[in-house]
C-alpha cells in the first residue's frame, strides 16, 4: 500500500504506460525498437499484477509469483528475440519491419 | 388383294445402295452400273406387276379403287398416335410407283452411258438408288409422319447428287442452297404435322381422308385466328409441298440444282422429287378439298397458277439450256398445282384431280426426255449454253428427233401426251374460275414458245465452230430417249380417268373442242414466234429484247429473287441474327461471367493488401478490434 | 458380387493397374480392357435389365442398399431403370471410343488414362445411385478430373479454360447442395426419419412452398452442366480447348448428367416446384435452343461450332423435359443418348482431322473428302444425322420431343415455344451444310495437305463403335423407346 | 511523503516510456527504457515488494537492457537516425491509443475494487517457499517449467543467433 494513492490511480499509470507500449509497437520501424516496446508492455502488466495482489490479495503472493514468471519470461523472450535480430541482420543487413515483410502471402 | 410384296419395291434399291455404298471403292464401276440397273429393273417389274394387278385384277370392287394397306408401328407415342411404317396402295400411289419406276429406270440406263469414266461412278449409282429408295418409300407411305420421313430422305439424296461434283464451289453451293430452302418449307411441313397430329389426333391418311371421318367433319371444332387449325395445318403442309415443287416463292433453289449432273436433273428435278408436293396435296385431296370449304386448296391453285405464269416469263429468257428446263419444270409443277387447286371431288367434277395426275405422268415422260436429251447435247458439246450451240441436228439425229417430240408433247401439240393432259387441266380451270384458265391459256403460249427458242437454238440456227465435231451419244444414252419419246408420243391416249380420280369413281374423259382448239392454237402461235425469231439466225429477238428494255433484264434475272433472299439471309439473318448473337455470347453472357471472376480476382487483389504480411497492421487492427469489442460490450453492460 | 457395383469396381481396378502399368503401350492396352469390360458389362446389364423388368415391377431394380453415414441417414444405394441402363450403355460406348481415339496420346499417357477412367466412374456412380447424397458425390467426382484432363492435355488457353469450366460447375455444385440439402430437410415432412433416398423423398409430400424455393437451385445446379442459356459459357471455350477424347466424354456424357439430375431430381423429387418454375426454365432452354444454333452459325473453329450446336441440343433436353410431358420426356432421353453419340463421334472427327491438318479453322480446310474419303464420308453422315435425318438417331429423338412437346395441355404459350423450337432445325441444317461444304467438299484449301494419313484401324473402331448404335436407334427406335417409356410411368404420375 | 514520491516515479514512467518509443535514437531508446524500468522498481520498492524490485532491477534492468544495448550495438551505429513512421499513421495510432485509454479507465474507475486495507510485509523468504512448495497452492510445477523453458531459450538463442555461418562451411550462401 502506497499511502495516499488508491489503486485507481497506479492502474490509471499502468493503463497509461501499456498503451504507450502499443502505440510504440504499432508505430515503430525498428525490430529493436519493437522489443523495447513489448517491454514496456510485459512491465505494465506485471505492475498491474503485483499491485491487484498487493491492495485486493495481501494475504496472497500469487500476482508476485507471477511477476516473476513473466520476468523470466520475458527475459527469454529478449533473449530470443535478441537471437533472431542479430540473425536476420546477418541475412539481409537490416532490422527494419520493412525489410521482413517476405513473410507475406 | 396381298400388297406384301410391294414392300420389296423400296427395299431392293435400299439394298443396291447399301451394296454400293458400302463397297464403293472394291466395286468396280462398270459392275456397279450393272447392279443399280438390275435392282431397279426388278423394282420397276414389281411396280408394274402391282400396277396390273391393282387397275387390271382385284383393286376395283364394286366400281371404286380400294385402297389396301400393310403396316406397322415404327414408333409409339400414346396409345393412338404412333409413327407406322408400311405401303399403301391406291390409284395415285401405283401412277407414281409407274412414273417413278420409269424414269428411275431409264436414267439408270441413261447414266451407264452419261458417267462412263467419272470417279464417283459407283458413288453416283449408290446415290442413284438411295434416291429411288426414298421416292419409293414417299410414295407408298401410309401416314403424314412417313412421307416426311422420305421426304427427307429424298431431300438429302437430292443434296447429295446435286453435290455430285463436290470439288465444285457452285455445286456445293447449289447442293447446301437446296437442301436449306426445302428444309426451311418441311419446317412447315412439320409443324402443320405436329398440328394435325394432336388436333385429329392421327397421322395415318385412311383416317384422315374419310370425307365422312370425324377429321373432315369436325373440321371447325378448333380456330385459330380465324381459321380452322385443320386449315392451318393444311397450308403448313402445302408449304412443305411448294417447297420441294419449287413453288413460288420457295423456287429460288431448283434453278441452281442444275448444277448436278444431267442425270439427275432428269430424276429428281424434272420426273419425280419435284412432284412430290403435287402428289402431296393430292394425297390429301379429301381434305384440302372438304375443310373450310376448300380455303387452302384455293390457296394452291393461285400459288400453282402464279408459279406457272412467273416460271414461264422468266424461263423465256434465261441462256442455259438446263435452266430453261428448269424454270420450265417449275412452270409445268405450277399447272399441276392449278389443276388439283381448281378440282372438285365427285365425279367429273374431279376432273382438275385427274388432270393433275395426268400431267403429273406425261410430264414426267417428257420432261425427263428434254433433260436426257439436253443432258445427250451437253456430253456432246461439253456447254450448258446456248450461245455454245446450234445447227446440231446434222449431227445428233436421234436426239433431235426425240427433242423436238418432248418440245412438241409440252407444248400441247395433239398427239402428243402433253396436249392431252393439258387439255383436262384447261377444261378443269374454264370449269372453275376463269382467271385461272386465262393465265393457263397463257402460259401455254409461253412455253410453246420458250420451249421451241431452245429447240431451235440447239438444233437448228446457226451452226457453231466446234473444237470436237459432236457426234451421236452412244446407245446406252439414245435408248433412255428412245422409250421416253415413244411414251411421250403415247402417254396422251391412257385412258386416265378411269383409273385415276378424286372419289376413285373413275369417269370416262372427253375432249372439249373449243377449249382444245383454243389451247393448241395458243401453242401453235407460240412455235411460230419462235420460228419466226430462232429458225434462222436473225436480230429479231435482240430488238425485241431491246424493246423490253428492262423488263428483260428483270426477266434474266430472275426478278431478282436471289438477291432477295440472299439479302435476307446473308445480311438479315446471318449478319443481322447470327453475328449479334455470337457477340453477344462472347461479349455479354460470357463477360458475365467473366467479370464476376474478375471482379472476385480483383477483390481478391485489394483485400490481399490488407493481409500485407507487416504485422505492425495486425498489431494496429488487433488492437482497433480489441477496443471495438470492448466498446460494444461496454455498451451493452451499461444499457 | 451384384452387377452394379461392378460397376464401381471395374473402374478402380482399371486405374489401380494403370498405376502399375508403365507407358503408354501399356496404360492403352491396360485402358481398352478395363472399358472393354464396361461395355459387356452394360450390355449385360441391358439384357439382364429386361429379363428383370419381366418379373419385378417396382420403379428400381438390382437395388442395394449400405449404409454409409448412419447419422444423416446417408447410404450407398443404387439401383437402375430403363433411363439410367440407356444412360450407362451410352457411357460405355463413348469411353471405349474414347480410349480409341486417344490410342497415341503421346504426354503422361498413363495420367490421362486415369483421369479418363476416374471420369467414368463418376459418371456411373451417378447413374446407379438412388442415393442423393451419393449421387452429389459421384457427380463431383466425375466433374473434377476434368479441370486435370483440360488444363494437363489441352491446347490453347488451357488454363482459362479450364478454371472456367471448373468454377461455373462448382459454383454450379454449390448450388446444386443447398438444393439437396433442402430436400433432404424437407425429407421428413410426413412424418418420417430425414432420409436421402429418392425413392422414399418420391413418396413423402414435401410442403409447397419448400418445393417453389428449392426447385430452381436443384434445376440450376444440374443444367449449368448441360449448358443451360445463360450459364453455358464453360462449355465453347472448355470443348475447344480439352483434347480429343475429354471433348467427347464431355459433351457425350458428362453433359448428359445435367439433364439426368433434372429428371431424377428435380422433376422427381420436387414435381409441384417443377410445374410452378417450368414456365420460367422453359423460355431459357428455348433461347438456348435457338441461340445456340444461331451463335453456332458465326463461329469458324470446327470445335466452338459443336460446342454451340451442343448448346443448342441440350436445350432441346432441357425444353423437352420441362414440358412436362411423357412423349417429349421419352425424346429427352433419346436425345440425350443420340446427341451423347453423335457429338462423341464429331468431337472424334475433328481430332482426326485437327491431328492431320493442325488446324480447326474452318476457312483453311477444304475439299477435305478427296483425300480423306474415310473420314469425309463418315463426317457427311454425322453432318445429316445431327441436323436430324431420319434413318439415324437425332430424328427419332426430336420427333419425340416435337409431337410430345406439341400434345402438352392445350397452352398457346408452349405451342409459341414449341414452334420457335421446331424452327432451330432450319438454323441446324445452315450451321451443319455450311461446315460439311466449307470443309468437305469443295477445292482444296492448300497444297501441302494432298496426302494426308488415312484413317487407321482404331480410329476406325472407335467412329464405327459410335456409329452403330446411331443407326441403330434410328432405323429400330421402339425397343428403346418401350424401355425408356415404361421407366417414365413413375415420374408422370408424379408430375401430373 | 509517499504520495508524492509515486507521483514522480508515475511522472518519471510516462515521460520515459513516451521518450522512449518516439526518441529517434536507438541507443537513447534504449537507455530510456532503462528508465522506465527503474521507475517500475521504484514502484515495487513503494508497494513493498522489495525482492521483486531487485529482481526487476538485475533481470530488466541489469540483463535485458544490456542485451538489449548488446544487439543495438551490433547491428546500429549509434548516431544513425531511426526511419519514423508516416504522420498519419501515427496520429491514427495515437488516436487508437486514446480510445484504448479511455475504455481502460472507463473500465478501471467503474469497477468496485475491493481495497483491503494493509501493512502485511512480504519476505523473500515466504516468496521462495511458496515458489517451491508442492502443496495446494504451490508453484513448485510452474517454478519448473520455467527453468526449462529458460534453458530451452538460452539454447535456442544461442542456436538461432550462431546462424549458419559455423555450421555450413559455404560462406557464400549468406
């Protein structure tokens, strides 16, 4: 408990920096950029677990326990992702979403 | 009387054709002309045995031809309407199984002589006997579907001789030209068959031809626009008729069927197929006679009448022998018709009837003798024209002598056949409606004179310089002349009457003097005209042709009936139906269906952008559908 | 084994050897057997359908009945009548002539083959089947080895053709299944179980209204296949485009599937829906009729004018059967197996003469008859028997059609209708003289063309197989006609 | 006191997350999230989580941003200018965003959030147990599967970033 702020306004922070992520995800041209932006996305969320737990559940450590899982997560995930961009970058010399989209079709 | 065996008549030259046909290239051809004469003698020694047996023996009982009938059912409808096959023997089916046998016969012989080293010889006999298979069977039929069956049959055997010479762009032309034009009247003919069929509910001309059978009686039952359907079916039917007997205005095609060989000029469009209409409506006399009070058969005495006068002006001008002969055909067929549209039916009131056939069987004679003698100059100087003629009496004897019998029979010279049956028709049309018998009397003249331009043009005017000296035809060629001529000399004093007429009464025919002599002096005034402008060579007719100025230029031309139907069909129906339909084919109902698979690609094409493989997009549309969703259950929660 | 499943099964153990049969001398031989076997075994089954009809009166015989798919009632059902034994004979003969004519198919032989006898199979699965649903699927199985047999062998814009031809007969199929399934929803409306058997729907009384709405997508579903105005534009650019022998299985068969459908279905099935609509389809088949045989003027590829004259005929199916009427039903039939014949033996003729020439292009063929008298003579008579000579098949069809179309109700409108029709046989008469005398008869078109091979013994077979039975039928058309006449009493009464 | 402490991290957070995803630097980017991140690690230390504040501090902050500054490093230099998306893009983005905002706290401040008033303190100790505890409750399971699925990344990204440059000999390919 944060004394003085109600949950309303750490959610309204959270909801805030969440669609911050989106946008940056949607907008971005850059792979790395992107993961940077998932980042703050996994962040809002789990700070939005940890804090439901903490004002609704204090008796409970499940939104902890589950924080950390998504850290370790998305620690995975980075690293991953850090994999598969310096791998891409080998093949065609650019991490630009432009230049990935042989995906298509 | 036991008819079984006529069904022999058609079968033999069925299977002579189908011998020929079959082993066209194994038979050799001097057999095949062989073969197709033996058949057919043994067709025509039955035809004739039948003809005693029926006219002689056992066919009058009590006075009156009976009518005998052996059939069978080919096809079931319903229970009543079925599609019989079989042979019917009355007095105008035996005249014509005599005519047919005749002239087929002669012909055959005729063609041994005219064929001799052409490739298709033994092609030409199959044909030969398919034809005479057909006319048999056309003849003898017993019912409306039959005849039509053989009608058809005839047509197409007549495109395949017309067609003979298939390497010949015109003789194809002619070939298809024939065909389409009768095919285009049969369409008629079958329609007025499909009326007749369902509304007096049968095909078969016993029932038909009862003048006290519930057809003829209840002929009013039924009307459409104003005329009992009975009638409507009757002049569909006589169209098909004027359609194979060159009537006017379905005549354009038998000009052009000169094109076949001579041979079958002789057969097919002078002697026999040609009458067929004629003996069409004749078979059907009752009828035409007794529904609506003989509405179409006045119908096909003007038709015959205009026809025979139309004919007769044109053939006066044209230059190739055949088509004089042929225009001459179509004006003779055109008299027949007259005759029968002017009969009435009891007694000597059919006498049109009888006259009818009468001249049905002494033109035939004849006319087959002008095209076999015309066919005889033509192997000789190798032209159809006239220009490429004359002086050739000197030598061609034989064919002169006959020539000039046949031009003599049709233009109504007594003795001969001709003056006799023409006569009949003459008293016929003075009898009934006078008009008529002035465009008779006319026409007489016409072709008294038309017919001895030709003779005097080939045989005697001026002599031409010939590459080949002609020379007489050989005997296989002058003995088919030979028997026509003496039964065009003869064929005038059968007693006809007797054995041919409406109600088969039978009566005794008599001369009508005045008539008679008014009709050969008209005759006689037309050889003289003739003699005064071809005898000798002279400018007389080219001033007199000047003088018609136009009108003669019409006349050489046809009246340009040609061009009209070529009009018709080239620019109206082919470029004027046809070709919008195909465009409209290709360009509507298939852009139709073009366009939806187009289109469907096309959309296909702009949707696919939307999947653009960026999945920021997908990301940005996730989001949008997250947010609308939540947007609507949001709306829907708070209301 | 019972005689009509053989059916079934002949044909599978024909490809399961052609699989194994390598080349083309082989999977020709191996081909010719396997529709040889057909052959006797439909003129088995006529005989034994006549020594069966004798004794047993019911609508089927030699039925069979497996259950399929218990859950929709769906079961493998067959049996046969006089229609569907005329129908499968028909079959028999144009596959085997069309093993014939494709005897030196020189690309994957051994594909094509297979795709031919795949075809066939369809072809009597429908013709045995009482089944609708097993109907459906036999149907779609013989439609879809055509899109192979067109965009693999054919020539020309292959693949627009094909793709053309397989869209608008699957769209068509589409369409085809919401009407089944309607029926087959309907199926229970006096009270019984959902069923898809024909014979069961025939005696249920399926509402009115259910017959007015799914009527026109069970007709349409089945005439888009046999070249139904305005949906017929699969079928010229299909025909020219598919080789020889997928030409004449095409228009000889496989388009008779249409008109079989409409009877056994549509009419059968839902005969108050056939009289609302029949007024509707009537006028279309008689545009078809007249249409077809007015495009087929303009055209100059010798393929695109039978593909036309073949939408002209159909029509004539089409119109014959939605009169309504036993005679003209009678005619339908007839015509179905005449036209299936006759454009068998045309499409056989055109490839004869386009693997001579290499061209289809009417303006460069001429005087073709002085040198290949075997194929000009036998061209001449297909010529007159499809524009209806009688003596040959075609007539006896039309005439049946003409009178029984003529006898119909006393109705002005169909007489006006009948009339137009009867008048398609002058255009007929125009479209089939100007071919055989373009390219028949005539001088010859070019020099080089002046020793051309003659015809050899396979295609020879082939024509004469087609031949015969076109004779046949039209010198001696009432045994047919009795045995397709009897096979009709059950539909009458149903419509009427 | 702590009020307004979190309204500075809540100010640092925004400001750092906007920076963050419209600096046009890459590295600064980078270094911008760090912030952010930090700012989270604040929040936990205010909520008194103080263990997941460390682990948010050495896991984020301390690894992920290091590889994350890591593949920056390799594949950017870094004064090159990130390319920005189309205006209007951005501003439908940005709208987008805004919605999605609004039907957030239109949800958040409709819904009665039951507050239970508080001052439990959790130690690491309790979080450990409960992680390795195989009762009712205990994530002794999950606690497992993440282990694997963090070896299964290691080795996967080890795999997928040697590429096949070692593995084929064909250089020439890439």
């Amino acid at each position: 408990m944060i004394a003085g702020i109600s949950i309303y306004e750490i959610l309204t922070v959270t909801s805030i920096l969440f669609f911050i992520g989106v946008y940056g995800f949607i907008t971005r041209k850059n792979l790395i950029s992107v993961l940077i932006s998932i980042e703050l996305i996994l962040n809002a969320s789990v700070v939005n677990f940890v804090v439901i737990n903490k004002y609704l559940y204090p008796d409970m450590l499940q939104g902890v326990i589950f924080a950390i899982f998504i850290i370790a997560v998305a620690a995975a995930e980075t690293a991953l992702a850090v994999s598969i961009i310096i791998n891409l970058y080998r093949q065609i010399s650019s991490v630009e979403v432009k230049d990935t989209e042989v995906m298509k079709y | 009387m036991n008819i079984s065996y006529t069904i022999l008549i058609p079968l033999i030259p069925l299977a002579v054709f189908l011998l020929l046909g079959l082993n066209s290239k194994r038979i050799k051809p001097a057999i095949s002309g062989y073969i197709g004469v033996l058949g057919l003698s043994i067709s025509a020694a039955l035809s004739f045995y039948t003809a005693y047996q029926y006219f002689f023996v056992n066919g009058k009982v009590d006075g009156v031809y009976q009518t005998f009938v052996n059939k069978s059912v080919w096809m079931h409808f319903t229970e009543t309407l079925h599609i019989d096959m079989g042979v019917l023997i009355d007095p105008i089916s035996v005249m014509m199984l005599i005519v047919v046998s005749i002239v087929s016969l002669m012909v055959h012989i005729y063609s041994r002589g005219y064929m001799k080293g052409d490739d298709g010889y033994t092609r030409f006999f199959a044909y030969l006997s398919l034809f005479t298979f057909s006319m048999y069977g056309l003849v003898l039929a017993t019912n409306l579907f039959q005849i039509y069956i053989f009608w058809e049959l005839v047509g197409v055997s007549s495109f395949l001789l017309i067609g003979y010479y298939y390497t010949k762009p015109s003789a194809v032309s002619a070939a298809k030209k024939a065909f389409i034009v009768t095919r285009f009247a049969d369409l008629g003919f079958l329609i007025g068959i499909l009326i007749m069929g369902y509304f007096a509910g049968t095909y078969d001309f016993e029932t038909l031809n009862n003048p006290e059978g519930s057809v003829i009686l209840s002929w009013a039952s039924t009307s459409f626009m104003g005329l009992s359907v009975i009638t409507w079916a009757l002049l569909l039917i006589f169209m098909g008729g004027a359609g194979k007997s060159a009537m006017f205005p379905l005549h354009i095609w038998l000009p052009d069927a000169m094109e076949g060989p001579t041979p079958v000029s002789a057969l097919i469009h002078a002697a026999t197929m040609v009458v067929a209409g004629v003996y069409l409506v004749a078979r059907l006399f009752p009828m035409f006679y007794f529904v609506e009070h003989g509405f179409a058969l006045n119908v096909v005495a003007y038709i015959g009448a205009f026809s025979s006068l139309f004919a007769a002006i044109i053939a006066i001008t044209q230059t190739d022998i055949k088509r004089v002969l042929a225009f001459s055909t179509m004006s003779q067929i055109g008299y027949m018709m007259l005759a029968l549209g002017v009969s009435g039916y009891d007694g000597h009131e059919g006498v049109g009837y009888m006259a009818s056939m009468f001249h049905l069987f002494t033109h035939a004679m004849f006319k087959a003798l002008l095209f076999l003698g015309a066919g005889s100059v033509i192997h000789a100087v190798h032209s159809n024209y006239l220009k490429d003629m004359g002086g050739l009496r000197k030598y061609m004897p034989i064919t002169n002598i006959t020539f000039l019998i046949a031009a003599l029979a049709i233009s109504g010279v007594p003795p001969f056949a001709g003056f006799w049956s023409k006569d009949e028709i003459l008293v016929a049309a003075f009898e009934h409606n006078m008009l008529i018998y002035y465009v008779g009397v006319f026409v007489a003249g016409l072709t008294a004179f038309y017919m001895f331009r030709l003779y005097f043009g080939i045989f005697w005017g001026k002599e031409q310089t010939y590459k080949h000296p002609p020379h007489e035809s050989p005997i296989s060629m002058t003995f088919p002349l030979l028997v026509l001529a003496l039964l065009s000399v003869v064929g005038g004093f059968i007693p006809f009457g007797e054995f041919v007429s409406a109600d088969r009464m039978g009566f005794e025919g008599h001369l009508n003097y005045p008539l008679a002599a008014i009709a050969t002096g008209v005759g006689l005034v037309g050889i003289l005209l003739a003699w005064v402008f071809y005898k000798k060579e002279n400018s007389l007719s080219d001033i007199y042709a000047k003088a018609f100025g136009p009108f003669y230029k019409w006349t050489s031309d046809k009246f340009y009936f040609d061009e009209i139907y070529l009009f018709v069909t080239k620019k109206i129906l082919f470029n004027g139906v046809s070709r919008p339909f195909a465009w409209f084919d290709r360009n509507v109902v298939d852009g139709t269906m073009n366009l939806i698979g187009n289109s469907t690609v096309k959309t296909s094409n702009k949707i696919k952008g939307l999947q653009s493989g960026k999945f920021q997009d997908y990301a940005f549309s996730f989001v949008m559908g997250a947010v609308i969703i939540a947007l609507v259950f949001i709306y829907l929660w708070t209301n | 084994m019972d005689i009509l499943t053989l059916f079934i099964i002949v044909p599978i153990l024909t490809v399961l050897v052609l699989v194994f049969s390598k080349g083309l001398e082989r999977a020709r031989v191996v081909s010719m057997i396997g529709s040889l076997i057909q052959l006797g075994m439909a003129i088995n089954l006529m005989f034994a359908y006549f020594k069966e009809r004798a004794v047993n009166d019911s609508i089927m015989v030699f039925t069979k009945d497996l259950v399929w798919f218990k859950n929709f009632n769906i079961h493998y059902n067959i049996g046969v009548d006089g229609i569907s034994v005329a129908l499968i004979l028909l079959t028999a003969i144009v596959v085997l002539a069309g093993v014939f004519i494709s005897w030196k198919m020189k690309e994957l032989p051994k594909e094509f083959f297979i795709s031919l006898i795949v075809l066939s199979l369809g072809v009597y699965g429908v013709f045995i089947s009482i089944d609708l649903f097993t109907l459906f699927v036999f149907f779609e199985i013989a439609v879809i080895p055509m899109y192979l047999l067109i965009g693999i062998w054919g020539s020309g814009p292959r693949e627009y053709s094909a793709m053309k031809l397989t869209l608008m007969l699957m769209g068509a199929s589409a369409v085809l299944l919401v009407g089944i399934l309607g029926i087959y929803f309907n199926s229970n409306a006096d009270g019984g179980p959902l069923t898809f058997n024909i014979l069961d729907i025939a005696q249920v009384h399926i509402p009115l209204a259910a017959q007015k709405l799914f009527f026109p997508f069970v007709f349409i579903g089945f005439a888009v296949i046999s070249a139904l105005f305005p949906f017929h534009t699969w079928s010229p650019d299909g025909h020219a485009s598919a080789p020889t022998a997928v030409s004449m299985l095409h228009a000889g068969v496989l388009m008779k599937l249409g008109g079989y459908g409409v009877f056994r279905v549509a009419m059968f099935l839902l005969p108050a829906g056939a009289l609302h609509w029949s007024w509707f389809f009537i006028i279309l088949a008689a545009i078809g009729v007249v249409y077809g045989a007015f495009s087929a003027i303009r055209q100059t590829d010798l393929k695109y004018i039978n593909a036309y004259a073949s939408v002209s005929h159909l029509g004539l199916v089409l119109f014959a059967l939605l009169t309504l009427n036993k005679i003209a039903w009678n005619g339908a039939i007839i015509q179905s197996l005449s036209h299936g014949l006759l454009t068998a033996l045309f499409f056989a003729l055109i490839g004869m003469i386009y693997g001579r020439t290499h061209t289809r292009d009417i303006s460069k063929l001429g005087g073709m008859m002085k040198i290949l008298p075997f194929i000009g003579a036998i061209y001449v008579i297909t010529g007159l028997a499809y524009l209806g000579l009688p003596g040959f098949s075609g007539f006896v069809a039309e005439m049946n059609i003409f009178v029984g179309a003529f006898q119909q109700n006393a109705d002005t409108f169909n007489r006006v209708l009948t009339i137009l029709v009867v008048s398609s046989i002058v255009v007929t008469s125009v479209y089939i003289l100007r071919l055989v005398g373009k390219i028949m008869m005539g001088p010859l078109e070019t020099n080089e063309v002046n020793d051309l091979p003659k015809a050899t013994w396979y295609e020879k077979t082939g024509i004469l197989l087609l031949m015969i039975p076109v004779i046949g039928i039209g010198v001696a058309p009432f045994w047919l006609s009795d045995m397709i006449m009897k096979s009709l009493e059950p539909f009458i009464h149903g419509v009427l | 006191m702590e009020r307004i402490i979190f309204y500075i991290i809540a100010f640092i957070i925004i400001v750092f997350a906007m920076a963050s995803v419209s600096s046009r630097k890459m590295l600064r980017s980078v270094i911008y999230l760090l912030f952010v991140l930090c700012g989270i690690a604040g929040i936990y230390f205010l909520i008194d989580y103080n263990f997941l504040a460390a682990i948010q501090l050495t896991v984020y902050a301390g690894g992920i941003i290091v590889l994350i500054i890591f593949s920056v490093l390799l594949v950017h230099h870094i004064e090159m200018e990130l390319e920005m998306a189309k205006p209007l893009r951005k501003i439908l983005t940005a709208l987008l965003c805004m919605l999605g905002l609004g039907v957030f706290l239109y949800t958040i401040y409709n819904n009665h959030f039951n507050v239970v008033d508080n001052q439990v303190t959790t130690t690491t100790a309790d979080i450990g147990s409960k992680l390795l505890s195989y009762d009712a409750g205990g994530f002794i399971l999950p606690f497992e599967v993440v282990s694997v699925l963090l070896l299964a990344a290691m080795v996967g990204a080890i795999v997928i970033a040697k590429g096949k440059k070692l593995t084929d000999n064909n250089d020439t390919e890439l």
